[in-house]
C-alpha cells in the first residue's frame, strides 16, 4: 500500500484574516512582534502561513473570561 502525504496547507492573507478575525495590520503587528506565526514566501508577490501554525496560535490563546493562573 502506497502513502501519500499531502504538502501542508496554506492560508493566504484574506484566509488568515477571516480565520483569526484580525485586521491584516494586525497581524502584521504581532509577525513583526514575534507574536503571530511567521509568512512564507510563495512567489516573487505572494506570500501565506501555514495552516497547522495559525491553528496552533488560535488554540495557544487565552479564552475571554477565563482564569488566569497567579
């Protein structure tokens, strides 16, 4: 039997935008920061961010209202 693996997902920017539900500038912001997953580039004029990455930050962020441990 035969396997195969697919190349990881990529998500362009309008993607990442409706996924995380941030302004590109934003998003920008916290790349630039370090904070957010880093691009990568497609072509000379296209970059994306891998799918896995952005669904990792989605599930590394805090939920509103819960509790912060002290």
């Amino acid at each position: 039997m035969k396997t195969t693996t697919l190349p990881p997902a990529i998500l362009r920017r309008a993607d990442v935008c409706k996924v995380t539900g941030l302004s590109y500038s934003t998003i920008w912001r916290l790349e630039a920061a370090g904070q957010f997953p880093g691009r990568v580039q497609l072509a000379a004029n296209s970059v994306g961010w891998h799918a896995a990455e952005v669904d990792a930050w989605l599930g590394n962020r805090a939920r509103v209202g819960a509790a912060v441990a002290v």
